[in-house]
C-alpha cells in the first residue's frame, strides 16, 4: 500500500482524518500479518514486512497493534486466516484496474469489489484480462534534493537499479526488479540516501487518458474501492487531465 494504496502514478488523496484511521490501521494490520505469515517475521530477511511496518509507523500505528499483527501471522496469536486475491477490471473509459484485496472471506470481498465497479460504471474483469498491461517492480522514492549532482544515480545503478526517473511532483524514483527491493533499500541507506518509500508495485506499460464524465465517475470509483477494508492497492493505467488532479488535491 501504495503509507497508501496507490493508483499507479497518481498521488493525490485526501488528508488522513480520524474516522479513517481505523480502516488504514485495518489495513496495515492485515497486511503485516500476511507478509509475517509469508516471509517470517525477521525484518531483516523479509522486506515485505519492513516496509509494511514502516508505513504503519508513518501513520502514528501503536507498536502493540504492530507486535500483535505479527505474532498472528507468525502464529503464535489466534486471528482471521487472511489471504490474498486479486481482481481484474475496467473504468468507466476502459482503462484498467488491477485490486489487491487481503481477506478472510472470498465471497464477501468479490462481491463487494463487484458492487462498487457495477454502481460506478466499471466492470469485473477475468483472470490475467488486464494484468499483462502492469510490470512488477521495486519502486524507492526519494525527495527532489536527493537528485542534486550524480551521486545518487551512480549509487543505485552499481547496487542494481534499472532506472532513475523525476516524477510529476518532483520526487526522484530509483526503479529495480522486485527481487532487490530489500537489498537495494540497504544499499542506498548505507549510502546516505534512505527512501522515504521502498515497495514492490504495479506499473503500467501503456495509459490511458479519461477526460469529462469518464473521468470523474472513475475517480469516485477509485475512492470508494479505497474505503473497503480488505482493498490493499488499487492499479489503473488511466491518466487524469491536469485541472480534475488539481481540483481533486485542493
């Protein structure tokens, strides 16, 4: 999650308020207990939980809920059997959408999914319709400043990077094979460059742009996938006109 759940290249969203933190801490929650349950629960081998503790942090998450989170997905506490699954679709427009839900109940999440897509003009796709436009990779942000001279781009090329690239909002994003998100975050920090973000994501390879009433149903469509609690990251190819962004930001 994209400290968030990220719609692939799109950074807006609203400000955290008190009557959402319970369903962002839900949502950390579940997701430290998968990623204990996958890849145990040493840090230090397993980046997965890292960077989900991280976020967690980064939003004020008690470190009891933390430690409880894990000792469910280690097992040694009782808690809800999570799992993770994956559904495909389209926007009002067309474009794709890519959501990674964390759940103990299938049935519920699919139809929850299904209701939101229906009630904003989008539609539930089949396995595999729209993954194959998303490459995996690890994705490390780093503030404008740390693109000042070459240093930082030597540094993340010799430790395995593929690319360094400045993003729309002026934040430098080192891109790596999502095997070397762990790796490349120790690197980098050794180095004097710590992220502010380090996480395995969905990228796009082709994007489409909405405009008009397209766009803005799609929007609305993102937010109310968002606010389900067993949605974990939401992926679209779809690109936004400059004014809906800003308005949206505002």
């Amino acid at each position: 999650m994209a400290g968030h759940s990220k719609w692939a290249n799109i950074r807006f969203r609203k400000g955290v308020q008190d009557a959402r933190r319970g369903k962002i801490f839900t949502k950390y929650i579940r997701e430290i207990t998968v990623a204990t349950r996958v890849g145990g629960s040493d840090i230090a081998h397993n980046p997965r939980l890292r960077t989900a503790i991280d976020k967690a942090l980064a939003q004020n998450m008690p470190k009891d809920n933390i430690e409880r989170a894990i000792k469910r997905g280690s097992g040694a506490l009782d808690g809800a059997d999570y799992e993770e699954v994956h559904y495909e679709g389209y926007t009002p427009g067309g474009a794709a959408l890519f959501i990674e839900c964390t759940t103990d109940n299938r049935n519920r999440t699919a139809g929850e999914v299904r209701h939101a897509l229906a009630k904003h003009g989008g539609n539930l796709g089949t396995d595999g319709s729209v993954a194959y436009l998303f490459r995996k990779l690890t994705l490390l942000t780093f503030p404008a400043s740390a693109a000042s001279g070459d240093a930082l781009l030597e540094a993340a090329l010799e430790a395995g990077a593929d690319d360094l690239v400045t993003g729309a909002d002026g934040m430098v994003e080192v891109l790596a094979p999502p095997e070397a998100l762990g790796s490349l975050r120790e690197t980098l920090s050794r180095r004097g460059f710590p992220p502010i973000e380090a996480a395995v994501v969905l990228r796009p390879t082709t994007s489409i742009l909405l405009a008009g009433d397209e766009a803005v149903q799609t929007m609305k469509l993102l937010d109310v996938l968002e606010d389900l609690d067993d949605v974990q990251n939401i992926y679209t190819n779809a690109e936004f006109p400059e004014e809906l962004m800003s308005q949206s930001s505002a």
